[in-house]
C-alpha cells in the first residue's frame, strides 16, 4: 500500500512543492488510444496507403524526431522542452496501463481515481464507484464550483459520476448549460445538433474542445478536463490518415487551451496530457484490449511551472496510469490520498 506516486517525484522540483495558488489552473487533456508511436515517432510509413501521397507528404520526413514534430508541434516544441514526457519504450521510458483491460472505461477509471479497480470490466454506462481526483478536488474549499470536465464521449458522466460527485460535465451530444449563453456556446449548442453524430456516443472532437475553450475563457476554472476521442474511432475504422490528422487536431487543441489559459493566468497554468490505453503493433495498430499486446503501453506528457525542465525522458523506471491522478492533485497543490495500490511495476 503506497498512495504517494512515483511520476510525482520524479517530476516536481522541490521548490514549488505544496503551493496552491488562488489563480493557478491545472489542464487535463486525454487522447483516447492514440499510441506511444505515434507520439515519438510520428506518422508509421508502413500504415499509410501507397497510394496516399497527401499525408506522405504532410507527415513523413527522413527522422523519428522531424517526423513527430510534423505531427504533433505544440507538444515537441514546447511540451517536452519546458516540461517532461515519459512512454519512449526505445529510450527506456515506459509508461503502462496496470487494469489489465486495456480499453477505455478502465483506463479512464485508472488515470481519474489513481488505482485499476476490477469491477470496471466494460465500458457500459454505470456510475462510476470510485471518486475520481476531479471530484476529490471539487470538495476543496478553492476548487468547489471551478471544476469543469468537457468530453466527446458519452461516458464521461458515468466515468466522473455526475449524480454524487456533482461536477460541471458536458459530454457526448450533451449542450452547452450555462445560462445565459455566450453568443459562442449557443453556435456550439447549434451546430452541435445540426450535425450527424458520426458514430454513436461520439460526435466530433471540435465540439468539445471549443465548449470547453469558451469556458475556459468564461469562468476560469480551477482544472479543466478535456476528453477526446477521434484517435481511437478512426483507429478502429483502420482509417490511418484520419488518425493522424486527428492527431495534429490534438495537438492544436492543447495548444490554443494553454495559450488562452496563460491569458487567464500568466505562469500559473500547468498541463497533463495523456491517453487511457495504447493499442497493438503492425496489423493490430486498429484494436486494444486484453488479448492485444502492446496496448498497455501508454505516454504521459507534463508541463507546469512546478515540472522541472527535463524534456524526453530516458532510461527512467516504469511509470503509469494510476499516477496521474495523484499528478494532477500535485500540481493543484494538494497531496491525493487515494490510499488505494498503486499497481503493477512500482518500487
């Protein structure tokens, strides 16, 4: 039994340790199934059709380092430079999943509350028995009201448990509530429901990322989450140009959220960005699940003006899912006690 986590020591630089200011937000951002790979290699050459010449010219290039830069700028440019990011498996950073499930619900359970908990076994629409450290923030005389989580699945609310924990959640074909509306939330809310949802439980990642971006801007909440999805259904579609342009979709997102956040509160902003599940290698790049391997394998990117400036990790031991809540709550200034097993691979 251990509640303190490892990516946290490794991560923060004692001289900001247990500070919480009155101004400081802390960002959440999850990209559902998008692979370590990708994320340090950028666009896969084998997984682009021959005949796609448009995204061979947009994403490929002669290394792994000028290849992700081209997919994800923002998060190489910026992210690995000013802060850390763990999952290189080639670099000897591995960052896992420890549920065992290797799909969504669990893995969004797992990185939300800080432990696996067996009794989430799929992805069905059950309220969440878990506190998440959202919900545990809420309840801190500073965080209460200035918790928001916006999601492009329709599981958010029952992942987060809306019904106890309270949070401001919009999630799925879900409009904006926040009257009176801003002129912008009413032209989400509308095109949101002019739009054909494009697979069930799942519109486009645009929407959540702009109703989440104007309530940024709005109300300048404490920690924000913002769930995306558009990686894992193209995924499973096998549509690898989607992916990848989704990919970059992402990574401007965090940009335009970090930037407006330091409007909102210059130097105070930090950042976790992460995915809740990896997915297989060659011909199994498309699905995860318990009988694929490799989709344990996770990244896990922080950036924050208590993350010390040491880029791409190397040859540093396992980290995993079940320490981002605790990161989180660090970052927020407060110490997670989720007095739950931290998992498999921890010292």
């Amino acid at each position: 039994m251990r509640q303190s986590a490892l990516l946290v020591l490794l991560v923060f630089s004692c001289a900001a340790c247990g500070t919480s200011r009155q101004d400081s937000i802390v960002l959440l951002v999850t990209q559902d199934g998008l692979r370590w790979q990708e994320v340090f290699g950028g666009a896969q050459e084998a997984l682009i059709d021959t005949k796609d010449g448009e995204s061979r010219q947009e994403f490929l290039r002669n290394t792994a380092d000028a290849r992700r830069e081209a997919l994800m700028p923002f998060l190489w440019t910026v992210v690995a430079r000013q802060g850390q990011i763990y999952g290189n498996r080639e670099k000897g950073s591995p960052a896992q999943v420890t549920n065992g499930k290797k799909f969504s619900y669990p893995g969004y359970n797992e990185f939300l509350t800080g432990s696996p908990d067996p009794r989430i076994d799929s992805n069905d629409k059950v309220p969440n028995p878990n506190v998440s450290v959202l919900e545990w923030l809420d309840q801190q005389p500073s965080f209460k009201g200035r918790v928001a989580a916006f999601g492009t699945w329709d599981r958010l609310p029952y992942i987060l448990n809306r019904e106890r924990s309270g949070l401001y959640i919009v999630a799925g074909e879900e409009p904006i509530r926040d009257e009176p509306l801003t002129e912008r939330q009413t032209a989400i809310n509308d095109l949101k429901r002019d739009t054909p949802e494009p697979w069930e439980g799942n519109p486009f990642d645009s929407f959540s990322f702009q109703a989440a971006l104007e309530h940024l801007r709005r109300h300048r909440p404490r920690v924000l989450y913002l769930m995306l999805g558009e990686t894992d259904e193209w995924a499973h579609e096998g549509n690898y140009r989607q992916y990848l342009l989704a990919t970059r979709r992402t990574d401007r997102f965090v940009r335009a959220l970090w930037e407006v956040a330091q409007q909102v509160s210059p130097g105070r902003v930090s950042l976790v960005f992460t995915t809740d599940h990896g997915r297989g290698d060659g011909p199994e790049w498309k699905d995860h699940g318990e009988k694929v391997d490799g989709a344990e394998n996770v990244w896990i990117a922080v950036m924050g003006p208590q993350v010390a400036s040491l880029g791409e990790r190397s040859s540093v031991p396992l980290v995993t899912s079940s320490q981002v809540a605790a990161t989180v709550a660090k970052l927020a200034g407060h110490r997670y006690p989720t007095g739950k097993p931290l998992g498999v691979g921890l010292r």
